[in-house]
C-alpha cells in the first residue's frame, strides 16, 4: 500500500491512525474467521479470509483492505477483543 495513503488513512469513527497488520495478527485473524469466529462491528459475520488489512495504532478496529482499496466503512469493522488468540503488541 502507497505510504503516502497509509499516512493520511484513519479510523473514521475514533480519527485514530492505522497501520498494516503485521503477518502475526493477520494470520491469527485469518485463523479466527476460519473457525467462523470472526463478525463486524455491526454484528455480520466475517466469512473470507484477508489478504491485507489495516489495524488502529491502539490496536482496536481491523480495517480489510480489498485489492489493494482500503474499506474504512465504520460498520465493516472487525473489533480485535473478540479475538482470542490476537498476537500482543509488537
């Protein structure tokens, strides 16, 4: 992703800045869909894999990013407290 872009992106409801999720949380975040264990902020159900995604700098919300366009619509969030087994902070 274009750093220029990255550095102007943030979270549209909270205005925290985001960063790219490192491979250690996206796998742990795509093992968790896996186990469909995954849903949004407005409760549907994530069921596709991320092949990039974008996460708040404190950690909070996980943005995906779909061929390379971030989706930064509040309600396709992915809230990280659900997940379990989310790697701590680098």
């Amino acid at each position: 992703m274009d750093k220029r872009l990255l550095d102007i992106l943030c979270c549209p409801v909270s205005k925290t800045p985001v960063r790219l999720l490192g491979r250690n949380e996206l796998d742990a975040l795509n093992a968790a869909i896996e186990r469909g264990a995954v849903d949004t902020v407005a409760g549907a159900p994530v069921r596709t894999r991320l092949d990039e995604g974008l996460i708040t700098v404190d950690r909070k919300v996980i943005y995906r990013v779909d061929d390379g366009i971030p989706v930064m619509l509040p309600e396709e969030g992915i809230g990280t407290v659900q997940l379990n087994d989310f790697p701590p902070a680098a």
